[in-house]
C-alpha cells in the first residue's frame, strides 16, 4: 500500500531510519562496553524490542508491570522495571512474572518500605525479585541519598527472596558522577557488592564516557527520536523515524492554517512554545493545539499549504505519541511494509 | 467492588455529580429554549450518550468520523460533526452512515473547498448531507468570514444532495454576536433561510443568554467538568466527576512525592503552572509530568503524603484524559457501580 493512502493522521515509522537509529546505538555502547537495555516505553511494541535485542540488547526495561506483562507473554526473558513498585497488586504481579521459567525481573526501590513490599511478594511467591537501588539525580524525580541507599541496599540484601542488583540512576549525565562515587565507597565500606550501575535517558547516553562506573544503559526515545531531541542536540532531524501524516483541512487566513492532528494525535507535549515540526514547511510554527485540530502559523512560509495537502509533523515527544494510537504504520520510502497494533498501549498499571 | 481495589492510575467518574452535571445542563438549556446536543469527544462513551438523550438532547456531535461511526453502530440517529471532514476516504464514510435509514448526518464547512468534497460524496452514494457554514470567532482556529459565509452557504445550497443546515459557531461566547448578526443579515439578503444556529463550549454556553439568535449548544466537557473549568470560574469544584486515583510511590524529600501517573495516564495538558488538582492536598503543587510520575510540590502542606497512599487528582483536561484509558470506572460512592470500556477511544479518523 502507498503511504499516502492511509488516512491522516497516521503515525509512520521509516524503518530504515529506525534501523540506523538501533544499531547506532548498540554499537556506541560496544564501544563503551556497557551493556544496551532499551527502554519499551517508547513504542511499547514486541516486534520492535526483538530487534534490538538481534541487535545485541541484553533486555528491556519497562516502566510499568502490565507493559512487562505484555512482553512477558511475547516472550521476553529479561525484564527491568526501573520504577518504585507500589501495592500489593503490582508486587504480586512483578512476582507472579518472576515465577516464570527462565525468567529474570528486576526493579528498583528508593525507600525500604518499596523494599519491604517488594520482599513480602517475592516471599509469599518464593520467587526471586532482583532489586536495584535508585539513587537521586539532578532531575530531582525519584531517588536516595547516597547514604541511604546503603540503608536500601542492606534491606534488600538482607531479604531472603530478593538480591540486591546494583544502582539504578536516571538521567545519567555526567552530573551524577560526584554522588555515584560517594554512594560506591559507602556501599563497598558496607560490604554490599555492586553488579550493575544502570544508566538512562537519551540525553544522558551521550555522556556515558564521563560516568566509566556505568555498567548498562537503558534509553527508549532514541529508537524513533523526536523534536525535542533535535532541539536539545541530542540528534538530527534526518534520524527522527517518527512522522504524524496530517492533512490541510483549513486555511482561514493567509496566515494560518489547521491540520487534522491534535492532543488526541500528536499529544499536548511542547518544547519552547511549539508543539512539532512540520516538515515540508519548516519556517512554519505549529502554536496551538485543540483536541481534534493543530493550529500553523505560515506567515514566515513562501509557499503556503493548500485544503487537502497532506503534510507531516515531527512530534515533540514520540512516546506519548505512540501511546495514543491503536496501530502505527512501517514505511519503506513510500510503501507500508507493516502495520503494528501497539501491544501495550494503555497499560496503565 | 470497592473502589480502591482498582489499582492506580484509575479514571473514577462519579456518577452522582456525572447526572447532576448532565441535568443541570438540560434544564438550562430548556430555560433557555435552545435544544441540546452533547459533544461526545469528551467520554467517547455510547452509555453516556445515551444518559444524555434520555435527559433531553436532540443528538450528539462528533469530531471524528470514526467517532461517529462507533455511535452509529450503537444506535445513534442523529449525529453532528462540526469540523470540515477532508479526503475521499472520510466523505465517503460520511456518505454511507447517511445511508442508514433514519439516520441523520451533518457536518460542517468554512470553505468551498470542503462543500465540493462532501457534494461528490453525497452525490455517488445518493444520500442527503446536512452542511452547516462554520463562522469564525475570536478564537481564530477554523471559520470563514461573514461574506465568505454567504458563497459557502449558496454553494451548499445548490449542490443537488446536499442541504445548508445553517451555522456552527465554536465557542459561542458574547463576542460572536456582531459577526453573528451580520452574517444572518447577508445570508437573508442571499435569500437563504439559517434552520439553525448551533453555538458550542462549556464556557460559551455560560453566555448563551447573551445570544439569543443560537437554536442549539453542542457541549462535552461539562459532563465531567475539570481543572481548567474550575480556574476559568465556569463550574465549582463540587461539579468535577471525574478523578483519577493515583498512589505516592515516592517520598524523596519533606518537599516532593511523586505519583504513578503521568503524562500517559493524566495527560501533558497543563493551566496555569499546574498539571492538575490533588483533592486530598489542596495546598499541594502538581508542577511536573514525567510519563509515568506525577511531582507534587507538598511544601505547603501541614501533612505530607506517605509511600502507599492513595490520592486523587482532578485532572486539568478530561477529554484527553479519557482518550487515554482502555476502560474508565463509575463510582457510586466507594462502590464502582460500573465498568465502560472507552468504545471511541483512539478514533483518530
């Protein structure tokens, strides 16, 4: 099918680029000699995670369990979930998942009650759960201390169902490096042994070289990037994978037009004022958005974009994009070679 | 079942207040002698829709096509999409639900453009399309100019399938009458006769006495009413059906917990500052979104938030909201009377 006969708006992948964007990837953390764990929360999809891992990954992360659950069942053997897990039916499901024959899940925990949660359901289980503990970074998002990760890591160690996995870290950019230091020396005094220092965030990748102590990177949004990477530097446009087909659907005023994309399409997410870039009209200005509608101010464009014209927007944030769609569309140069049902689309839990 | 056995992030809508807001609505438009049609945007939801009818609506208003479709399916005689519907694929959709006996389709234009392609459709499926003439307001998104409106209305007018059903006008606010008066006087002049002048927005139709040309007020948000309706002073707090239950997973500093919800379960949409209102902490400060955190800044709180705890938030925007959760719950009390699986959710077309 030529891509232009799916309706808009449409969430195409060019898999070429996506491809290029995957092995990019991998091959930098060979060359680091830190071990790839690509995050699924980018494009939640099966068949994309197997191509990372033929790629060299040696596991996913996800965030949520019922994601892990989704890839579980795809057959997925090594499953990070870096997030606090909370509640006697997540713990239960996290350690239901862990029973699994050849199976290995991980979490993280920021707190000893996360710890001691995560304890009672490996036990009831008796399973066991690998638990990573979170150490604060400069985002200021979840996180310990230095001093009270080894309080963490001792609880964790000290549970019989659980081991304690190493440090998980989010972002991991070079700012991390004065307290990453701090919390080893204080966990080697404690005696604990540290087998994995994980890293993330697509940002943070880029400075891997100045953390040596990482052992891993888990990163998601490189796999498609989106506009807020090439704002931020962290790529080029020519790598975003990504592109929301839109289509013209008014021209109100000389300068303005409305495409049929919106909130309920390419996510309410904004990087310095806009909403996305559109690519065959890039002096354009993409200002507002309603549910249903994407409002372009073309006023700085030569030639200005007719009803009908179908156009495409790189999003500013691919995941919540992806998120919101039932299927997205695998293009080569103009031809759709897969359409992906997002497997794990809405699983909130 | 009692609700918090839902695990969190769950969408809670309270039925109670979800009736009063659809009654109080109702009665007000019969106070005002304007007929009601609920815009279903907001729950995508046949068994809403359905609550609304039977209190009194004349239809429903769509924004999708594929929306539509879904309504249709369930039943749904009378259905409005007042957005310019462009390409073969949707006019054609457009075409074959007017095909369905009984059923009544209208949809909308602010350009010749869109009433050519809506013409043809109707015309190779023999059916009769109801077009409204989209008006431009002070919001400046789609919307043609009061002279524009006249070739737009003649060109529908004499278009052999199809039939000017008057005027669509978004939001429907005080500032649209001098446009409003003008455009009836040219369209009288024109000899057309406007059936029906159909304003929209839950903040329009508080001044809908202010516009006593409107025959009809198409609504959504109201039925659930949230955050931004709240700061903007269009309903109470009381009012807001809908909250989404959310767990502290995290406690990193006296200042800060997070939540396990998100941009992906809560939405990027955002009103002064703010991602939201935490009912159980109103001095608290949802200041930040990861896709899976909420950060709360409780530093204003006497009390602070534990690891565990259950909390509830009044999202900033629920029709985005809901467009995100595979399933949504109706509470009666602490009881969850019922479970809606979201039948137009994703319906990007």
């Amino acid at each position: 099918m030529h891509v232009n006969e799916l309706e808009t708006p449409s969430v195409l992948i060019d898999l070429d680029k996506m491809m290029a964007n995957i092995q990019r990837m991998q091959a930098y953390c060979d060359s680091l000699g830190v071990a790839f764990r690509p995050h699924i929360k980018t494009h939640k999809l099966p068949q994309i995670a197997q191509m990372q891992l033929e790629a060299g990954a040696v596991g996913i992360a996800c965030q949520k369990t019922t994601e892990a659950q989704v890839f579980l069942e795809a057959g997925f053997k090594d499953i990070q979930i870096p997030y606090n897990i909370v509640g006697q039916a997540k713990t239960r499901r996290l350690a239901q998942m862990a029973a699994t024959p050849g199976v290995k899940i991980t979490t993280a925990a920021d707190h000893v009650a996360i710890v001691d949660g995560l304890a009672q359901a490996a036990s009831d289980a008796n399973v066991t759960l690998h638990v990573l503990a979170d150490m604060a970074t400069s985002i200021q998002r979840t996180g310990a201390q230095p001093k009270d990760i080894v309080t963490i890591a001792k609880r964790i160690d000290a549970a019989p169902n659980l081991e304690f996995a190493g440090l998980m870290v989010y972002p991991s950019d070079a700012s991390i490096r004065p307290a990453l230091l701090e919390t080893l020396t204080l966990l080697e005094q404690a005696g604990l042994q540290v087998k994995n220092i994980s890293g993330g965030g697509t940002g943070g990748a880029l400075e891997a070289a100045q953390v040596p102590e990482l052992t891993e990177l888990r990163v998601g949004t490189y796999v498609f990037y989106d506009w807020t990477c090439v704002v931020k530097g962290w790529t080029s446009i020519d790598n975003c994978a990504m592109r929301v087909a839109a289509t013209v659907i008014s021209t109100p005023s000389s300068d303005r037009v409305i495409l049929d994309s919106g909130r309920k399409s390419i996510a309410s997410d904004t990087i310095d004022g806009g909403y996305g870039h559109l690519v065959e009209y890039p002096d354009a200005h993409i200002y507002a958005l309603s549910e249903e509608h994407t409002h372009v101010d073309v006023s700085r464009c030569d030639r200005k974009p007719m009803i009908g014209e179908r156009v495409h927007i790189i999003p500013v944030h691919t995941c919540v994009v992806t998120n919101l769609h039932n299927q997205i569309y695998g293009i080569h140069g103009e031809q759709v070679e897969v359409v992906w049902q997002v497997a794990a689309r809405g699983m909130v839990w």
